[in-house]
C-alpha cells in the first residue's frame, strides 16, 4: 500500500471532523496510533531493572470498552502528521513516531454511504513512544486516558480488529525492534 499517494473520495466522516477521508480502491483509510511507554517495574531504577511496555488507551464517546487514537487525514499533511495529531487531539500525548506497523480492515458503520455502501475501512497503524502527556487536550471533556500492559488492552479492548493489530502487529513490531537493540 502506497501510503502517500492521495485518491481522494470524501464519505461522510462523522460530527468531530468533516472529513476528508483518503481512499485506496475501495476502502476508507484512518490512522491509528498505538502510543507506548516503558514503565520500569523497579523503583531504585537500577541499569539491570525489568521494564514493562505499557499501551495507551482512551475510552470510547459511543459505548463500553477502550480504543486506541485514530481518525482521518487532512488535505495538508502527510501520513505520519495524521497519526501523530490524532494522538495529541484523542488521547492528549506527544511523542516519537517510531515506525508503521501494518494496516487492519473493519467495518465500521459511521463510513456506510455512497462511496463504501458495506463500510469498509482500512486504518494504517503506528507505533508512538510517549514522550510528553499534555495536560489539556482538545478532546479532554470526552475522554480518559488509561495506561495498560498490553494483556490488560487485549482484554478491554472494544473492537476484534484493534485487538488484532495490537495483539499480532504490534507485539510483533515490538518483539523485532527488541532483538534489534539487544
């Protein structure tokens, strides 16, 4: 998938943002951020001490369950942009931007309209090393951030395909980047 090159269709994007939406064949595209951080599970901080990834999740404004930052793209900026202003305009958090780590279809029936009659969607997902949690956000009055491990955000996880991509993508990506440095 060629993430930069911009076919635009404009579906209906729901009452936060009026869209639009980039569309590759025929499926909607958003962007999620699963933002990370490493919690050391020792107090002294010692050089040999045991760091656990922890998993940033916000709640849902439309029911039960918890979700990762996602949302659409705007006509003046790039993909890595997109991703990183959903998390500072979802969940409150700035950070690095370390790598895309694959793309999820689902359905998803605020896109049901003309252009994706089933509501297909496609969301590319990233990988955010918090680095700063801001302490006011734009959509601070509607949401709560929770810190996770990532066996907690499988579990309270609200969309089979959220689970999947932090489940299989990330913890993969993760698993990678770890033999990497090591």
């Amino acid at each position: 998938m060629d993430l930069n090159k911009r076919e635009k269709k404009v579906p209906s994007c729901g009452p936060t943002r009026p869209g639009p939406w980039v569309d590759f064949g025929d499926d909607v595209v958003t962007w999620l951020c699963i933002p990370f951080r490493y919690r050391c599970l020792d107090e002294s901080h010692h050089e040999n001490s045991e760091n656990v990834v922890e998993v940033l999740m916000i709640n849902s404004t439309s029911g039960p369950g918890l979700l990762f930052p996602k949302g659409g793209w705007e006509n003046d900026e790039t993909v890595e942009e997109a991703a990183v202003r959903e998390a500072i305009e979802e969940a409150g958090v700035r950070g690095d931007l370390l790598d895309f780590v694959g793309d999820y279809n689902f359905k998803s029936k605020t896109h049901e309209d003309e252009f994706s009659p089933e509501g297909l969607c496609k969301a590319a997902m990233f990988a955010l090393l918090v680095k700063e949690e801001l302490n006011s956000w734009p959509e601070q009055s509607t949401r709560i951030r929770s810190w996770l491990t990532i066996s907690q955000a499988i579990h309270n996880c609200r969309h089979a395909w959220m689970k999947e991509a932090l489940e299989y993508g990330f913890c993969k990506w993760l698993a990678q980047k770890r033999k990497t440095t090591s």
